[in-house]
C-alpha cells in the first residue's frame, strides 16, 4: 500500500511538474528602446499576428527569447542587417515583406 502512495504521488508531481514546465511567460505587448536618434517602439503583438502567431518566425534564429538580451540592431547597423538579413533587417529590407529601414526612420524613430 505504501508503494502504491508513493507511486501515485511521483507520477502525480511529475505531471505537475510537466504541465509547469510547459506553461510560457506572455510576450509583451510593446518594447520600447531607447536610441539617439529616438525611441522606438516595438509592437510586439503586430508581429506576432503577422507572423501568425508563430513566435520561431523570430525567436531563437533572429532574437533570444528572453528580455534581457541585446538586440543587436545599433547605429549604423542598419544597412549590415539589411543585407545580411539578420535581426530586424530580417523583414525589414528592399523587396522584403516590410518596409525597407533607408528613408522611413520616422515609422520606428520617435524624437519627443
């Protein structure tokens, strides 16, 4: 009988421990960065509904999954991840599926 406790009670944890384990963080809504030329805001749930919903569009390939890691995507970096297609200038670059960064700062830079 005390077998059969202890049975129930590890495959019990275990399942707990598995639903834990599976349950994700919610992705913030918007990210602001601050950079000199102005900040930009980040609509995190536009792109994810652009990416319907598929958070590996991005994540790990282009961006760690996690808040605290650098972006990567500084001053005078723009034309490098354009071309190499990385990090922003993913999507973001001529005949990409969004805009190209060269003459739309103002949709990403916000002076105030």
């Amino acid at each position: 009988m005390r077998t059969l406790i202890v049975c129930l009670l590890a495959v019990g944890l275990g399942g707990m421990l598995g639903i834990i384990a599976q349950e994700k963080k919610a992705a913030p809504e918007k990210l602001t960065l601050t950079t000199k030329n102005g900040n930009v805001t980040f609509d995190h749930a536009a792109h994810l509904k652009r990416a319907k919903g598929d958070c590996s569009t991005c994540h790990e390939a282009l961006f760690k999954q996690d808040a605290k890691a650098p972006l990567n995507f500084k001053a005078a970096l723009h034309k490098t991840a354009e071309t190499e297609k990385t990090s922003c200038g993913s999507c973001h670059h001529p005949a990409g599926p969004a805009f190209e960064t060269k003459g739309n700062c103002a949709k990403c830079h916000v002076k105030g």
